[in-house]
C-alpha cells in the first residue's frame, strides 16, 4: 500500500495490465495531448495566468460527468463551476504580460537572484522537515504532509518545466540551449521533482478521500506556483495596484469555486438489495455468538445504506438493523 511506504502495487501484474490499457487507448493520448498544451502554455504565458486556469479542467470534467455518466451536478455545484468561470475571466483580464527570456542563461541568472534563492532553501527546507520528521509520525492522519510536498516541489518543478520550454523554444528557433550546463540542471531538477510529487501523491490518495485530496492540493499548488513565479519571473512587476488587486481577487474565487465544486460532488451510496440467507432483521441490538450455526432461511433484505460492522460478538448494520440467529 502506498499509504503506508510500500510499493507492492508495482509488482502486481493486474496493476501493470491496467496501465498498459491506458497507455492503448484514447484517454492516455487525450492525456499526452493536454499536457503537452499545459507544458506550451508556459513558455508563452506567465504561470500567474496559466495556473488557475486548470480550475476549467475540473468544470469540464464535471459537466461531462454529467451527461456522460448521469452523475447528478448540485446545485452547489453549477455555483463552484460559474466561481470558477467567472474568476478565471478575472484573471484573463488582468494578467501580466509575458516577457520571455532570451536563452537559458538569462533564465539562470533570474533562478540565483537572492529572493528566489531564499524561496527555495525554505522551500526544500520544509520539505526535508516534512519528510524526515512529519511523515512517519503523521503522514497517516495529517493530509497536509503529503500534499505540502507535493505542493512545494510541484512548484519548483513548473519554475523548471518552464526553463525548459524557453530552452526548447530557443533551440527549435535555431539558438541551441542544450550546450549549456544550466539546461540539463533544470531537466533534471524537473524530472527528480515529479518523481517525487507522483510517489508523495500517490500516498494520499491511497491514505485519505480523493475528494478531499484534490481541492486542498490544487490550492496549495496553485499558490505556491503563483507565488514562486512571481518571485523568479516578477509576473507582477509593472502592474499598478488595481491589476495586482483584482488577479488576487480572481484567483481567490476560482479556488472558492473549485472547492465548492468537489465539497458537493455526489457521492454514491453503498447499497445493496437481495436477500439474506439464515438472519432476520432487528432494531435491537442482540448479542450472538460468532461461531452459532444459522437456520438456514431467506428472508428479504430491504435497500439499506452503510456498511456492516463486525465485533467480536455482534453483526450491526450501520443503519440500525442487527443480524440475529
């Protein structure tokens, strides 16, 4: 379990079978396709800008849940989808413009200017503490801990992904940037980094609710992104208080919106209908013995909601109903 530190899941062939029928489908190319999009999107656009704009993912994929799987979208719900909308046209509005460095060099000397540096001793600081000392004791009950180093190491890795697109860009243009010591840093930082955020995310989706797990980690990833951009990039620099204002405004509706959004998806009730051979319903409790043999009879069973619970000495259902001999 990856929850726990193990990595068992990797030597299951039915895992492995299920990824090979990704990688043979549409849905991995759909994949490939998106973020090779995202990955553009930073070379020609300020990570202030591109960012929060990910929240339309969760819409689109909210709305297509909708009519595709009849999964039933709130009335919350079309409220976080229009936060959202309505943020991100904010921030469209006011976004900074892109000044696009002219190699990688130029990148690197933006990289060592003494802000970002602090900003990234903290920030690895942090995640060693977080590692070392956190996770072993509360990495099981403390969401926080996998996802403060996802966040903080995603955010170091979009500094770097985009680095690398300038690299990319420049090279396809004819000025070669993979010469330089400083791109293959960059790569390599990116690729050690999503490693990484992959094990660490992993974790707490196998240790706490998906549902909880992805809004507090687009948010703490989007800020932290935003905020190491800005400090690397000056995305800000230039604009006058109002635009500043008014971006900080929309990205703090697309999160509302976001977390509305999944804090109101509709969650799908464990029921079962059918019979129950040897058992009659009660609402009370009776204690029996584990080991009794039970007449064997079917009784019918009505829609019920919950999970059974199992002591050492009595079979409850959630809901309230006790099995008896």
């Amino acid at each position: 379990i990856a929850g726990v530190g193990g990595y068992t899941y990797l030597l299951q062939p039915l895992w492995w079978a299920g990824m090979i029928t990704i990688i043979a489908n549409f849905s991995f190319h759909a994949v490939i396709v998106g973020e090779v999009a995202n990955f553009v999107a930073y070379i020609y656009a300020p990570a202030v800008l591109v960012t929060p704009l990910g929240a339309l993912s969760i819409i689109i994929s909210a709305v297509l849940a909708h009519f595709m799987l009849k999964e039933r979208l709130r009335m919350m719900g079309v409220l976080g989808c229009v936060a959202c909308i309505v943020g991100s046209i904010i921030i469209v509005i006011h976004a900074p413009q892109e000044h696009t460095p002219s190699s990688v060099q130029e990148v690197w000397s933006l990289a060592i200017q003494p802000a970002f540096l602090i900003y990234v001793t903290a920030s690895l600081s942090i995640v060693l503490v977080l590692m070392l000392h956190f996770e072993p004791l509360y990495g099981q009950t403390n969401i926080l801990v996998y996802l403060g180093i996802c966040s903080l190491m995603g955010a170091l890795t979009v500094v770097s992904i985009k680095a690398i697109g300038i690299a990319i860009k420049l090279t396809l243009e004819g000025i070669n940037q993979f010469g330089y010591a400083q791109t293959w840093l960059f790569l390599s930082v990116a690729v050690i980094f999503v490693i990484t955020q992959l094990n660490y995310l992993n974790k707490a989706l196998d240790t706490f609710n998906a549902a909880i797990v992805s809004p507090i980690y687009y948010v703490m990833f989007t800020t932290l992104t935003i905020t190491a951009s800005a400090i690397m990039f000056k995305d800000w620099s230039g604009q006058n208080v109002t635009s500043i204002t008014s971006e900080i405004c929309g990205f703090v509706t697309v999160l509302t919106g976001t977390i509305i959004l999944h804090m109101t998806r509709e969650e799908e009730p464990a029921t079962a209908t059918g019979t129950v051979k040897g058992v009659v319903l009660s609402r009370y409790p009776l204690d029996i013995g584990i080991n009794e043999s039970f007449v064997l009879h079917d009784y019918p069973l009505p829609p019920f909601s919950g999970s059974i619970s199992i002591t050492t000495c009595m079979l409850v259902f959630n809901s309230g109903y006790t099995l008896y001999k």
